[in-house]
C-alpha cells in the first residue's frame, strides 16, 4: 500500500556548488534545506580539497593584507 518515496540518483556536484558550500561554511550561516541539498550532491572529497584550498587562499590573503598595512 505504502510506496517507498523514490529518490532520484545524486547528480554530480559542479565546481561551483562546492565553492558556495565551502564559502557558506566560513560564514557559518545556511538553511538547513540547503545543507541537506549540498551534502547529497556533493562529494565528501570535493568539499576537503576545495575546504583546504579556501583556507590557503584565505591565509595568504590575510598575510598579504598584513605586509601592505605594515610595510614602511
């Protein structure tokens, strides 16, 4: 009687969609309706390298911005 709700395959996560995951992580603020979206679309794996990446970027960034205010 009771159907089983049929979920469709996960489709690949693009380049994009993990970035904004990522991005929206270092802010700290999302839906938890958008989370579920990302976390069954994207790839575990995708989300620790663009994560690392990030935070690099972030880092040198912050040093950079550190030499220029600093610098004589």
């Amino acid at each position: 009687m009771n159907q089983p709700a049929q979920r469709s395959a996960p489709s690949s996560g693009s380049l994009l969609r993990t970035v904004r995951a990522v991005a929206w992580s270092f802010l700290g603020i999302r839906k938890k309706s958008g989370l579920q979206e990302d976390m069954e679309r994207v790839s575990p794996f995708h989300l620790i390298v663009t994560g690392i990446g990030a935070a690099v970027i972030f880092v040198l960034g912050l040093v950079a911005l550190v030499n220029w205010v600093v610098a004589p």
